[in-house]
C-alpha cells in the first residue's frame, strides 16, 4: 500500500502565464519550485518529483471552482503564502487566522488564483 492517497494533482488555467505569475511565488514560500515544464504546464513540488501541476485549459467549457489547501510547516509560512498570494494580487477570501471550527490548532488563509480557485495554506500544528 502507498504511504500516501494522492502522487499528483492537476489544474487547468485559462492564461498560464498568468497562473505561473502567481504559483510561482506563492508555492516559493512553502518551499515548492517548477520542478517539470511540458508546453502550456508546469509542476510543483518540494521533495525533486511534481505533485502540483497547473496546465492550460484545452478542453470543455466553463469554469468549475475547486479548493486546493497546500500544507504550511508553521503559521509563519502561512502569514508568509497570504503577503505572497497578495503582492501577486489574489483575491482575498480569508486572512490568517485559527479556524477553531475545524480543529483548535487549524491556522488558515484563503484567496483565489487567477482563474478563481479557493487556494489555502494550512498549518495544523499548535502556536
């Protein structure tokens, strides 16, 4: 059995340079970096393999919102992702802050990617 429940995820953009823009230096806080490029997409990761990839929209139609919560190593690096995601000019959704409704030790912050996706940094660890 594997040690973990997902390898890769994947997100279709509508202006990848516009995504590129804004991933990489917000996933740079969380100490992830474009790992792989293929044409129109690019792959993320922190330990040498993608396990973020964000690649042009080609195919259907419309947009379909989707939350993605990167894992933080401390509320630090979540204050760090939120200056980041807004001097890339997302959207704020939520600034840090504890989300005690999900756990006492949940810290959050919340903004939209270019193409309107709920983006997150999570840190689950206590103070």
């Amino acid at each position: 059995m594997p040690d973990q429940l997902l390898d890769h995820l994947s997100i279709r953009c509508s202006d990848i340079a516009a995504s590129r823009s804004f991933y990489d230096p917000v996933l740079g806080v969380l100490g992830a970096k474009p790992i792989m490029e293929f044409g129109a997409a690019a792959g993320y990761g922190v330990s040498g393999k993608p396990e973020f990839w964000i690649e042009e929209q080609r195919t259907g139609e419309g947009f379909r919102e989707s939350h993605i919560a990167f894992a933080a190593g401390s509320r630090d690096v979540v204050d760090a992702f939120f200056r980041a995601a807004v001097d890339a000019g997302a959207e704020v959704l939520h600034e840090p802050r504890l989300w005690p409704e999900y756990h006492p030790a949940y810290y959050g912050a919340f903004v939209r990617d270019p193409d309107g996706n709920n983006v997150e940094a999570v840190c689950h660890a206590p103070g």
